[in-house]
C-alpha cells in the first residue's frame, strides 16, 4: 500500500517536472545553434528556474549544468566563473518573484542583464590582457561590451517572453491546478 502511494506521488512530481525541465533543457541546448554574440536564453533559464523551482540549489543546478554542457561543446574561457556567478545571480533574481506575470518577468529580466553586463565585463577587463588594469581600462571594458550588452538584453527578454508565454499555454497540460 505505501508502495503504491510512493509511486503516485512520485509519477505526480514527475508530471509536474516535465513542462519546466523540458522548457529549460530546450532553452539551454539552443546555446549550441550557432547565433549572434551573447544572444541565448540562458539568463532567461535562470530566472525562471529561480521562479519556478524556489529550491537555490535545484535551480542552480539545473542552471550550471545547461552551461556547463554548452560550454564543453563550445569551449572554456577565462571569464566562466563571473559568468555563472552572474547566472548565479540571475537565478536567485527569479526566486524572488512571487507571482509570475509579465511584468515580474520583464523587471527580472532586466535586472539580470544589467547584472550579467556588469559583472562579465569586469571579469573581462580583470583577466584579459587587453584592458589596462586602471579605472580607464575598466571603463573601456564597459564601452567595448555595449554590443553584447545590447544581445544580452534583447536575447533575455525574448526568451523570458516565449518561456512566460509557452508556460501559460501548456501549464494546463502538464501541471494539476
């Protein structure tokens, strides 16, 4: 008897995983299309990981390992770990929202692209060779990183867009109200 309960929760959980794990999954596997600079959903998977989980760890997780899989595909960097620590950040922006709406979804974000921008580029600018270790080498940084900032941001909103509108769509079908 309590086997059998065990095993309907567990396929009620599965259920309910499926819609948000196969959202995220495909979000983070389009990282390997090739695409313009900075333009992918992965701030978009953070954030709504972040919502939708409300577990850091999980979300995290989730998060970390569609980079991390990108990034064996695509290559290492010198600036991966101020790009997941902005995924990081991005991550725990989306546990903050309460009540998923379209405004929530366009705040956070925007929230985590400015974030993202801020802190990729200072790793830039401390790892590179190319940028003088001053205030005007920092600032250079920040000037130079405007087009990717520019990808970043449309690329997040887009994708926060599609992920909030797909999930309202097919939320019905996946997850018991």
């Amino acid at each position: 008897m309590l086997q059998k309960l065990i095993m309907i929760n567990l396929k009620d959980n599965l259920k309910v995983l499926m819609l948000p794990v196969s959202l995220i999954l495909v979000l983070s596997f389009s990282r390997l299309i090739p695409h313009p600079y900075n333009f992918t959903p992965i701030l978009a998977v953070g954030v709504f990981g972040g919502f939708y989980f409300k577990n850091y760890i999980l979300s995290l997780f989730i998060v970390i390992i569609s980079m991390f899989v990108g990034d064996l595909v695509i290559g290492f960097h010198n600036t991966m770990f101020f790009t997941y620590s902005a995924l990081a950040i991005a991550t725990g922006i989306g546990m903050l929202i309460k009540k998923l709406n379209f405004k929530e979804i366009v705040l956070s974000g925007f929230a985590s692209s400015v974030i993202f921008f801020l802190i990729t580029n200072f790793g830039s600018w401390l790892t590179m060779a190319m940028y003088e270790k001053s205030f005007s080498g920092l600032l250079q940084s920040y000037i130079m990183g405007i087009p990717f900032f520019h990808n970043t941001l449309i690329a997040t909103m887009l994708f926060s867009s599609l992920t909030y509108f797909v999930f309202l769509r097919l939320k019905g079908k996946f997850i018991y109200n």
